[in-house]
C-alpha cells in the first residue's frame, strides 16, 4: 500500500530534529491466540534509537491520553528490521491486547500524548449467529453465519462442523451455511473454526426445527382421518359383539329346552316301564 495514505504527524526529538512515522494500516483484525506484526516506517534512520512503541490510553473524560510501554505487555517483542522500519510482534492475542499501538519518540511511563493516530489493533473470537433465530420451524429459511467482531481478509477459509462431523461445502459457501427450505434433520449442534494452523474454534450452537407449515397440515390431515375413522369402526365393533352375543344365547336356550322335553317323554310311559320291570321278574 501506499505508505503516504497513512502518514502521521511528525514526531520532533529533544535535539530537534524530526521525522515522520508511517503505518501499513490503521486498523489491524486478529483471532485470539494468533500473532500480529505491526511495522513503523520512518523518514529519519539518525532518529532510530529513540523511537519506541507505546500503548496509547485514551479516556474520553480527559482531554488527550497516556500511554504504556508495549514491552511491559506479555507476548510483546520490539523488531528492528533495519534503519528506517521498527516492527512491534504479538504472540498468543488476547482480548486485552486489543487497543491502539502507535511509535513515537522516547517518553515518560504514562506520560500524555498528543492526538495523533496510530494502529488500531482488534483481537476478535469466533462464533456462530443463526438467522432468523436457533429456533425455527419446518420451511423457514434459516443463515449460520461464521462471524467475528471485525472483518478479517477476503481469502478467510472458514470449517464447519456439524455434530462434531466436518461439512463438506463448496467453496463460495464457507462462511455462511444457507438452508432454504430448513427441515427437522437440520437440526443440531454446529460450530465454526477458521482455517489457520491454530484452528480458532468457535463455541456450539444449537439450531432447533419445530414441525411447522407442512408438516402441521399434514399432521391435522392424519389426526382428521382418525378422527373420521372412528365412528365408523366402533359401530362395526358394536354390531359384531351384539352378534356374537345373540349366538352365544340362541345356544343355550336350546339345551334349556331339552332338558324338560326328555323329562316329560319318560313320564308319559309309566306301564311300559311296568311292563319291563315284571318280565324281568319273570325271567328271574
């Protein structure tokens, strides 16, 4: 880039002499646990020993701001690649790293700085956000989005994971995952990493499909049928039990029956038993 585009003031040493200070970029976006060079370009090499890195504290309560040796943060190292480039290196971000860097002359431990702008740096986490919401019905149209709190570079890969299984998507689609229409076996956990060597994962989310639209006409359909079936069948249930009933006392009746009629045949014959009982005497 153009180094003039980004040109700060010009810094004035005690033997007043002056140079200028340049950035590559005014605002800088890392992940979390990652590693940041800033370099500083200045016009004067003479004025190399006394240009440092600072960390500016602005307070919007006071007028102008302080600032903090970069090298009393952890992680930090100071790298001069030769007389006119002075590189400030971060490892391992964290959050508190986040902040404005700028390389100025030598000055005292919190002492105020003039308003000039430096590098802006943002250490950002990775997370996943779900369009319209996690929670969301059968045929919605449903965006999980990759996303971080500052716009990392347009080359950014980004993985999916789904259930703790890798997705495989097309290229064009690696930040934001698009179902259109969504259904229930969308449903689940999903996370994000960013593909670097350090894989920066995101924390889960889980997106819930609730029946809706389709599904719940489909479901009133099957609960009407039911519903219609039911008259139907228990009159048919009625009208076999009553037959089988009716069977049931056709049967007994008969043998009620019976019984008196073999009765009343032995008493009308009385002189024929008779009859039998002496030829048997006789016989005798």
């Amino acid at each position: 880039k153009n180094h003039e585009d980004l040109r700060s003031n010009e810094k004035c040493g005690s033997v007043g002499s002056c140079t200028t200070v340049n950035y590559n970029s005014r605002r800088i976006c890392k992940l979390e646990g990652s590693s940041v060079s800033i370099p500083g370009f200045y016009s004067d090499p003479s004025n190399s020993k006394l240009l440092v890195w600072y960390k500016v504290i602005r307070n919007v309560d006071e007028a102008g701001a302080s600032a903090v040796l970069a090298y009393d943060l952890d992680h930090v190292e100071h790298i001069d690649i030769d007389h006119t480039t002075s590189t400030l290196k971060i490892d391992d971000l964290k959050k508190n790293n986040s902040g404005e860097y700028i390389l100025t002359f030598k000055i005292c431990h919190r002492c105020k700085l003039p308003d000039s702008p430096g590098v802006i740096l943002e250490v950002t986490e990775v997370k996943v956000t779900v369009v319209p919401s996690a929670e969301v019905s059968e045929g919605q149209k449903v965006r999980l989005t990759c996303t971080t709190s500052c716009p990392l570079t347009d080359s950014t890969i980004y993985v999916w994971y789904f259930n703790n299984q890798t997705l495989d998507l097309p290229k064009n689609q690696n930040k934001h995952i698009i179902f259109n229409p969504v259904s229930s076996h969308h449903a689940g956990y999903y996370s994000c990493a960013v593909a670097t060597p350090l894989r920066v994962n995101s924390s889960i989310k889980v997106l819930t499909v609730k029946p809706g639209g389709r599904s719940i006409t489909i479901l009133n359909i099957m609960k009407l049928i039911v519903l219609l079936l039911i008259p139907p069948i228990g009159f048919k249930l009625n009208l076999m039990m009553r037959r089988k009933t009716e069977q049931s006392g056709n049967g007994t009746s008969k043998q009620v029956n019976l019984m008196p009629e073999t009765f009343r045949l032995k008493a009308r014959n009385p002189s024929a038993e008779a009859e039998s009982d002496e030829q048997q005497e006789d016989t005798m």
